[in-house]
C-alpha cells in the first residue's frame, strides 16, 4: 500500500509538471499572438504626438477615445463597411451553398467519372489563383461586369475546391446508414442533405463559414482590379488609402483598423467551438 501511495504521488508530481510546463508555453505562446493587438489598442488610444514617443507607452497617460469617431471620418469608412459587409455576406452564403452541394455529391452520389472529378477538384489546389487573372478579367469585361461586385459575388456561387473537399472529409466521418434510413423513409437525396447531414456536419459547416468569411472580407486584389468608382470600394481597399499629404495619422488609422478587424473577432469568438471540433474531424478522417 505504502508502495502504491508513494508511485501514485510521483505521478501526481509528474503530472503537475507537465500541466505547468503546457500552461508556461501556451501563455508565452498566447502573449506573442496578443502582442500586436494589445500595441494597435495603445496606438489607437494615443495622441498623435505620443506614437512614436520613445521610450513607447504600454499605458497612455489620456485616453483618446474620440479617435475611433475621428478615425472613421478620414475616409467613407461606413459606406465601405456596408459595401464589405454585403459582399463577404453573399459570397460566404454562395461558397457555403454551392461547396455543400459539391460535396455531398463527390461523397455520396454514385455517378459516372467521380473519382476523376474529385481528383480534379483536389488538383486545382494546387494552382495559383493568378494563373486565370487574365482569362477572368477579359470574360469579366467582355461581359460589362467592369466596376460592379459581380465579378468578386458570381464565381462564389460555383463551389470552392478547398471547402468541397473538407466537406467530402468530413462526411466520411458519418455513417452512410443515416442516409440509408431516410432513403427508406422515401425521402430525396436533398432531403437527406438539407434534414440529416447539414445538421449532423455543422462543425465544418461553421469552419467553412469562418474562413469564407474572412477571405471575403479581406479581400483586395479582386477589388483593386474590378471596382474603379469609390463608392463601390471595399472596406479593404479604403484602409489601403487611409494616409496623408505627407504623412499618416497612425492614431487614427490603428482605431479605424481596430473596427475593421471587429467582425471577423465576433464571428470567430462565437463560432470557435464548432470551429475546433471541425478541424478536429477533419483531421482525424484524413488520418484515416
């Protein structure tokens, strides 16, 4: 008894020193990845004077908080925001819609040539978006789309090769007996989608929706190529023009890049639980 007590303690010591030691590098590893955030909100909140006072403030002596009033004034920010807004909203509803339905396909349809397809899909991973930059923007043109969102909403609504997949690897982690179940029933392959699947595949639903999200709403070379009339900017291509005559009122611009970056911190902060256990099926089906 006396054996077992003293083993089980060593145990208990061990474990306590590798929770401590997890604990110290995930603290070091969340202060580095805090680190910038925590320097835009002091430079959001500083006079324009004290920025690049040396030795740096972590704390102002005066809070600025007429910056973020003051900030939003130096370009159309709210016109832009609504403009980004809309965009990434549609296209996320587009690639979300249209890669579901890909997916589903690829993983449950039996249909002539979709082993090809899927390695198709698969294969356009690998190349770079600039490769149809010039072919698109001629098609664009040609079809009067210059200076509207069309030609950064459309190609949304015809599925995402990168979202179609982790769809296709996420759905081997769900037995095809529910499908079989419902079929039974007599329900369609869009019922069994939309009632069966669609809710049992939420965790990769939602990650697709956040990185949908964020890649629409930080997008900025299709609107630098396509929208020439300012009121049609996004919210991207107005903090890229955020700057002075001759300089750049830092203040100001971290406390209109501080609203910029707020949605995409709220859609992640409320959907990071589905988030983790999306990546972490998907990991766990491409082990397999």
């Amino acid at each position: 008894m006396v054996m077992h007590t003293e083993v089980r303690t060593k145990q208990r010591r061990s474990f306590n020193i590798l929770d401590t030691v997890r604990l110290v590098i995930l603290t070091i590893g969340a202060v580095a990845m805090l680190f910038p955030l925590l320097w835009m909100v002091t430079i959001a909140l500083k006079g324009n004077n004290d920025v690049f006072k040396i030795p740096p403030e972590w704390f102002p002596k005066e809070l600025h908080w007429s910056n973020f009033v003051t900030g939003t004034k130096e370009i159309n920010f709210w016109q832009t925001f609504g403009n980004s807004l809309f965009i990434a909203i549609t296209c996320t509803i587009g690639q979300i819609v249209s890669s579901v339905l890909v997916g589903y396909g690829l993983a449950r349809l039996s249909f002539p040539g979709r082993k090809l397809w899927f390695s198709l899909f698969v294969g356009s991973l690998m190349l770079p978006g600039f490769v149809g930059m010039i072919p698109l923007f001629n098609l664009y043109t040609n079809l009067g789309w210059y200076d509207t969102w069309l030609p950064i909403i459309v190609p949304a609504f015809f599925g995402n090769a990168t979202f179609s997949f982790l769809y296709v690897q996420y759905l081997k982690t769900i037995s095809v007996s529910f499908d079989e179940a419902a079929k039974i029933d007599g329900a369609s392959d869009l019922y069994v989608l939309i009632k069966v699947l669609v809710p049992m595949t939420m965790p990769v639903i939602m990650t697709m929706v956040i990185f949908s999200f964020q890649g629409a709403w930080n997008q900025y070379l299709e609107p630098l190529i396509y929208i020439i009339d300012p009121s049609k900017w996004t919210l991207a291509l107005a903090m890229a023009s955020y700057k002075g005559t001759y300089a750049t009122a830092w203040n100001l611009f971290m406390a209109a890049d501080l609203i910029y970056i707020l949605p995409m911190l709220l859609l992640f902060f409320f959907g990071q639980k589905y988030f983790m256990q999306g990546l972490g099926s998907i990991n766990s089906a491409s082990l397999k």
